[in-house]
C-alpha cells in the first residue's frame, strides 16, 4: 500500500479551539488533497498542494488554511472551529502520470 | 462546469442478484479521466478503475463491470453476483489532468441483504 498516514484518527474538539490535521505520504508525490466528506456532499475539496509552499484553494475552503513546509506533510488548520466543521477529512496524494488518488484513512472530528 | 451525478442515494439488492451503480458526469474538455472508489464500512476510500476519455472500451473485472458510454455521459458500474462484502457506498469521480482535483458525485449506498 502507498505510504500516506493521517493523524490523528479521531478528534474532539470545542467550539472556537484551533485545530490542525497532519497528512504524511512516504511516497514523494507532488500533488496532495484535503477533502471533506458529508452525507448528501459526497467528498468537497477543501486545499491542495502543488508542491512545497505552493497550496491553492477549493470549493469549500473558508475556515480552513493549509501549510506544506515539506513534500511529505500537508497540514489543515482549522482556526477556530465552528460545529460546521464536524465531519470526516480525508487526505489524498498523487503521482505523475494518469490521475489517480490513493487515499489516507481520514480523520474523523467532532466539534462540540 | 465539472459535475458528477449518481441519481441513486441507496440501493438494495438480494445476495447474488445483479445491480447497476449509475454514473453521469459534465465536462467541457475532451480530455478527462473517470474513477470509482468504493467505501466499505470501516471507512476507507479503496480506488477500483480509472477510465480516460479515449477509451470507451467495457471493463471486466471478476464479478466487476464498467460500462462508459460518451454518447450519454455515463459510466455505470455493474456487480454480478452481488455479495454481502460488496455492501459499501460507492463513488464515481471525475478528473480532467494529472494534479487536478477529483469531482466526486454524492455516492450510493449499496446493501447486500444475506
């Protein structure tokens, strides 16, 4: 299996808390994907990386910022998380050629 | 505008009938790449095809099928012989280039009655 690890599994957190999610692949991809998974959405993109340093936005992006000092992290924070922002987050990565994601396990988070 | 539909919220099937998962998508390019993954109750996203826009040939894949179809915007998935471990919600996707996002339709949720 390609080598993408998100931490932490499963979160709790209050209402106005930051929080940050960390997605790490062993794989040396390019390209990485936060995504946001809520029944009746299906997966909503919410930034993504191009490379070191270089993030973009996607259609769900508001409240959230991403960071990637190196290939192999790309972090979400959520600022001050709101109860909107319960749901499942799934990291994704991928590599040259054809287009194709290999997902991490997702990070489950609650805010009460 | 990129946009994939897949009109069947939940289906439910008898094990070993047959059942056709659709899939239709929106896109103005001519190139793109077509996807379905499949999530199983433990959460996972697993990645079962990835189809480009030049091939429109059918996919077998055991008791997995792939119908792709330009003329209607469709890329429907079949399972023959449906078993209890095909339970899971599964998604179609969209992709018009390498590094591009995924544009992923709402997912059906299928469920294999014993």
């Amino acid at each position: 299996d390609a080598g993408i690890t998100q931490s932490p599994r499963h979160k709790v957190t209050e209402t106005g808390t930051p929080v940050t999610l960390r997605c790490h692949q062993t794989e040396n991809h390019r390209y990485m994907y936060w995504y946001r998974q809520d029944p009746g959405h299906g997966l909503r993109l919410i930034h993504y990386s191009y490379g070191v340093k270089d993030t973009d936005k996607g259609e769900v992006s508001d409240g959230y910022s991403v960071s990637r000092s190196k290939t192999e992290d790309f972090l979400l924070t959520l600022e001050s998380a709101t109860s909107s922002q319960t749901s499942v987050y799934f990291c994704a990565i991928s590599g040259p050629g054809p287009p194709g994601y290999t997902f991490g396990s997702g990070t489950r988070l609650t805010v009460v | 505008a990129q946009k994939v539909t897949q009109a069947q919220t939940e289906i439910s099937v008898v094990e070993k009938e047959d059942v056709t998962l659709d899939c239709v998508y929106e896109t103005r390019d001519t190139t793109y790449y077509l996807f379905w993954y499949k999530q199983p109750p433990s959460g996972e996203l697993v990645f079962l095809i990835r189809r480009n826009s030049f091939d429109e040939q059918n996919e077998i894949s055991g008791r997995y099928s792939w119908n792709f179809q330009k003329s209607t915007s469709s890329f429907n998935f079949t399972i023959t012989a449906s078993q209890v471990v095909d339970s899971a919600v599964y998604f179609c996707a969209l992709s018009e280039a390498p590094g591009n996002q995924f544009y992923f339709g709402t997912g059906t949720s299928l469920t294999v009655i014993p």
